[in-house]
C-alpha cells in the first residue's frame, strides 16, 4: 500500500541504450545504470514539492523553467517560479534542478489480468489505465487503488458486451442486451461493444447507455459497420485497424482516408491508433522464434508468471502474410486523423498480447505516433491532456488530469531530459507521482523485485 515510512535503499537511475529492431520494427532495450546522485526520497506522501524544475505543462507546447509545483491533498495546489510559491510546514521537497516535471501518461486500452500487473505501470510513467477486458474484480481493485490499499495507477474498468458467436459475455437478444447494460450502470465506468453484436443489439445498448448515462467504447461493431456506430454515438475505437474491417471493407484503399476521417471529425470520436499492439502482431506473424526473443527482453523481470506460458501458445505465430504493409497503411491513417485534428489516445492491449509489457510498451505506441509524422507534442498530447479531456468529457465529474495546472490531479512523472525534444526522454523517469503520493523510480523498483520474486517462488 501507498505508505510513507518505508524507505527502501536507492541506487542509481537506468538509461536506455537501444540496439537494432528485430524484424525492422521491435526495438530492444537493456537497462545500464548511470550514476546520476537520488535527489528525492524514495517515498513521500502528505504536501510535495517539486522546486526548481522545468515544468511541461501540456496544456499548451511550452517549458515553463525553474519552476516550484506544490501537491496537497493530491492536488496540484500551486506553480510559480522558484521562491515565488510559500511552502507549508511539513513539506517534502524533491529537487528538480536540470530536470523537468510533465503530466504522468494515461494507457488507455489494457487487459489488467493479475493485481501484480498494476505497479509495473508506475515503472513506464503510466498512472492512469483502462481496462477493456471487462473482469468483475477488477472493480474491487480499482477503489483499493484510490484508497491506498493497492499500488498502481488509477484504474478505470468496462464492461465487455459481445453478441452471438462472440468470444464470452455474449447476449442473445437486444432485451437482454439492455438488461445487461442496466446491470453495468454504476459499477462500470465504460461499456465495450465487440465484434459480433448484432445492428438490433448494438442500438439496444446505445439506448440503454444513453439512459444510464454510461459511455460506449470498443471494437468497430461488424455488422452495424463504422459510420452507424460513430453515427450512433460511440465515443471511442480501441483499435485504428478496426477502420480497415468496418469501413475499408477489409482492404487498404487510401482513397477512403479522407472520408473516413470526415466522419470520425464529424461524430466527435476520439481514435486509439493501438500501433503498437498492430506492430509487436506484426513481428511476430507468421514467426514461431518471435515469442522466445521478447522472453529474453529485461522488462521480462516484472511479467507475471501466467503471460510467460500464454504468451508461448503462439497465436500469431502461426500465421501467412505479412502484416507490414497493414502497419504502414494504419500509420498513414494516423496521421491523416492527427493533421484533422481528431483526438487521438494512447493505448498498448497490455500485457495480454505477447511482446506487450505493462508500463514498457506505452513508449512504443508513443515512437509510433512518432513514426507516423506527429510531433512530439501531439503524440504526448494523446497520453496526457487529450486523455484527460476524454474521461472528463465522457464521464462527468471527472478530476482534471493530464495536465500541469493549479487544481489538477497530482499525477506526474519527473525526467532527466525534455520529452518535447523526443519522446524518448519519458521512458525511463525518476520517480512518478499518483494522485499525490511519490514514489522515486528505486522505490518502485523494489517494490517490484519483493512483489515478483515471491510469485516466482510461487510458482517454483
């Protein structure tokens, strides 16, 4: 739980060194130690001050210099120049001298399948997640995240509605559709609508939500089909390849972009390219010695036992084809939807599909929106304040998030170097706040090693 008291030992900060991309696309990493000095204890709860950084606000594409940013109660209660902002007694400060301090990243598509999986999100900077895999007890995790009895991001969960001949959660009927949507009202933050569900479903649970005040994400319903979904009021798609089975009639027509991002800017839709699912599908397609490399990958370290024998059932491995050319097609798309400026939103589908790591693989979907044109400021954009406006937008009442602003919620990520220059700077940070309560990139560490050292004694 999140507690002050314990102050585990620090060592030194990890930087990354990469090494050539296995197929042309998966870059591998390895942990080197540096020795920069700790410049803040490895935990700290009650008011927080960062003093002196270099604040990355994004709520605009700017760096606010040597600044002082005061967290109470969890909130984001001051910014102003250093020695400009009056500390109160009791404060912990953590120097951010040459550092700078940005909004901490929000992964929204994730299938959470172990409550060990949670804390390795704090280790990538990633302190909010959503999860679309629709498990009961996930709502039981996500209110112990917020009352300190777990450790990890916040947590927002969906239900998972799929119709006849669907994968599990399936509804027979649009009445019993609507039965299950009343069900899910008030528990649930999100309903995901999947594949199979009927045109006569589909309308029944938008209905449904509608009354209940639930919003509607997932998959591009099959036989209703893009426009009727979006059209039908459908506030997110968790998957850019999606446009390829529902509106490019399963091709790669470049003809249809403009026209499928008039449509999406239309409805008000906001799009999750989930790149890097698509690209790490890519690598390993048609690949049976694909799924053996990401098992030898460091971030290895913090994988729950269960993944490393899913992991190996080699779904895709089997696989004809090649999914280059899909990956290159969806990139352009991406950004055709970037240049709209329809609002994009990070998302990996981890740590279900294999070679997809909690916390990690975040950096990937940010070098892909990269790799598709968007400047380093959009494509943070999409794990910061656009994912903020999202949740505020969809659910109302919502804390502000993603931003650095007086009276946001206090979730931060400290880094070495500016993430405007390359996204690459947020991929190993210093420490992370969530919700107000800091911890130095060590402590998680630890807590890590502890956590995942008793599972594989578990397992032994």
């Amino acid at each position: 739980m999140r507690v002050a008291g314990h102050r585990p030992t620090i060592s030194p900060s990890p930087r990354r060194v990469n090494f050539p991309r296995f197929a042309g696309l998966l870059a591998v990493t390895i942990i080197v130690w540096s020795t920069r000095p700790p410049t803040a204890p490895a935990q700290a709860t009650g008011p927080v001050a960062f003093v002196g950084v270099n604040v990355v606000p994004m709520d605009r594409e700017t760096v606010l210099t040597g600044q002082t940013v005061l967290v109470v109660d969890g909130v984001i209660s001051a910014i102003g120049p250093a020695g400009s902002v009056a500390l109160p007694d009791g404060v912990t400060s953590i120097d951010g001298s040459g550092q700078y301090l940005m909004p901490g990243l929000a992964d929204l598509h994730v299938h959470v399948q172990n409550e060990a999986d949670l804390p390795v999100y704090l280790l990538g900077g990633v302190t909010t997640v959503l999860d679309l895999g629709g498990r009961s007890r996930l709502l039981g995790w996500r209110d112990r995240l917020e009352t300190g009895g777990l450790v990890g991001p916040h947590l927002l969960v969906s239900y998972f509605i799929d119709g006849p001949g669907g994968r599990f959660n399936v509804v027979e009927t649009p009445e019993e559709a609507r039965q299950v949507i009343r069900a899910a009202a008030g528990r649930y933050d999100y309903i995901k609508v999947y594949n199979s569900l009927t045109l006569a479903q589909f309308h029944a649970i938008m209905d449904e939500a509608r009354i209940a005040g639930i919003p509607v994400v997932g998959h591009g319903v099959r036989r209703p089909g893009m426009q009727a979904i979006l059209e039908g009021g459908q506030v997110m798609i968790a998957h850019g390849e999606e446009y390829i089975y529902t509106y490019f009639g399963n091709s790669t027509n470049r003809a249809l972009i403009p026209s499928a991002v008039d449509l999406t800017k239309r409805t008000g839709a906001y799009v999750l390219p989930n790149l890097s699912a698509f690209e790490i599908m890519a690598v390993q397609w048609g690949r049976p010695f694909a799924v053996d490399s990401f098992l030898l990958q460091p971030e290895v370290r913090y994988l729950h036992p269960s993944y490393r024998e899913s992991w190996r059932s080699g779904k895709y491995t089997s696989r004809n084809g090649s999914l280059r050319p899909r990956l290159i097609f969806l990139q352009e798309l991406t950004r055709a939807f970037a240049d709209a400026n329809v609002p994009l939103l990070l998302g990996t589908d981890s740590p279900g599909i294999p070679g997809m790591f909690a916390g990690a693989s975040i950096h990937n979907d940010l070098r892909n929106l990269i790799d598709a044109g968007l400047t380093p400021y959009q494509a943070l954009s999409a794990g910061t304040r656009t994912a903020g406006a999202f949740v505020r937008q969809t659910i109302p009442g919502s804390p502000v998030f993603g931003v650095i602003a007086e009276g946001a919620r206090a979730d931060l990520v400290l880094l070495d170097d500016n993430p405007l220059e390359s996204v690459t700077a947020a991929r190993y940070p210093n420490g992370v706040m969530v919700g107000g309560d800091w911890w130095s990139a060590d402590a998680v560490r630890e807590m890590l090693d502890v956590l995942y050292g008793d599972l594989g004694s578990s397992t032994r």
